[in-house]
C-alpha cells in the first residue's frame, strides 16, 4: 500500500545536461518549497552550462575551486546538475514581504568586491507578489547592481520571457 501511495505523491522530472547525463528528481504533485523542481531552476541550471561558464572540450568549468552558497527554494537541482561542490546550501523561500529584508542584508554580509551572485526568478503577476517584487529589487539596487541577461547568452531551450537571470554584485 505505501508504494501506491508514494506513486500517487511523487513523479520524476528529468533534467537533461549538455554532456548527455540526465538528472532525476522525485517531485511532490503538490507542494512547494524544498519539495518543487521550479521552472526557474531548470532555465538557471542551462545557462550555467552555457559556454561562458563551462567548455566541453576541455571540462573546464568555471565553477571549479570557487565556493558557491545556493539559496534557494526548490530542491537544489541547479547545484546538482552542474555537479559541484558547494560551501552551503538553504532551501529558503523569500517570496514574503517580511523577508525581504533579511534576504537583502545576507547577501550583503555574504558578499565582497569580487562576488557575483546569479539570481534567477519568475516573474509572477498575481496577489501581491508584483509588490514584493518591487520592493526587494527597490531595496537590492541600494546597495547592489543588477545586470539582466538576454535571452540570447541563455540556453536556447531553456529561456522564457517570464523568467529572469540576474547577475547581481555590490556597488562600489
């Protein structure tokens, strides 16, 4: 009985990577933070593997001997799809007004001059999440510079117009 149970609860999502490996991830039918592979993750997670970061023909990824902190919210596949080692991961859901600020000033204790943090989100247009969403970036940009990618430095599958890749780094 448990088995059907868990089959009825879960399915599998599989991310494929550029070198051909595929990554499976048990995913919760509902549910949300730390049970979700996110849209966002999969678009995130294919443009760090675009050639600005990772070359195949010699397996250097630019990832390689940096420490990487993850917040996120989902279940962590971008870290698990590029394969490295990370100094922490957070599964943390900062999509509430209250945390806007305790998110803003972590990555302003976590950050130095040379930092760059690859924020990506979906923007969503219901409720009050367009509201928060101003405020966060109104608040990040005090003390931070926000460079939007364009679509075409993003992985030419995995893009959508409603999903956002920021480098982020700290005003000098």
């Amino acid at each position: 009985m448990a088995a059907k149970a868990d089959e009825n609860e879960y399915f599998v999502r599989e991310i494929e990577r550029n070198d051909g490996c595929a990554l499976k991830v048990k995913q919760c039918f509902l549910g949300d933070v730390g049970c979700v592979v996110w849209d966002a993750a999969i678009v995130l997670a294919k443009y760090l593997e675009t050639k600005q970061f990772y070359d195949p023909s010699s397996g250097v990824n630019v990832w390689s001997g940096r420490t990487v902190l993850e917040l996120g919210a989902g279940t962590g596949v971008v870290v698990l799809c590029l394969n490295i080692k990370i100094f922490k991961r957070h599964s943390l859901h900062y999509y509430y007004v209250l945390s806007i600020v305790p998110l803003v000033e972590s990555l302003k204790l976590l950050c130095g001059p040379e930092t760059c943090i690859v924020c990506c989100y979906e923007q969503r247009t219901e409720g009050v999440n367009p509201e928060v969403e101003r405020q966060f970036f109104e608040l990040l940009q005090q003390n931070f510079c926000c460079e939007e990618i364009p679509s075409e430095k993003q992985d030419p599958e995995f893009s959508s117009p409603d999903i956002h890749i920021l480098h982020i780094r700290r005003k000098a």
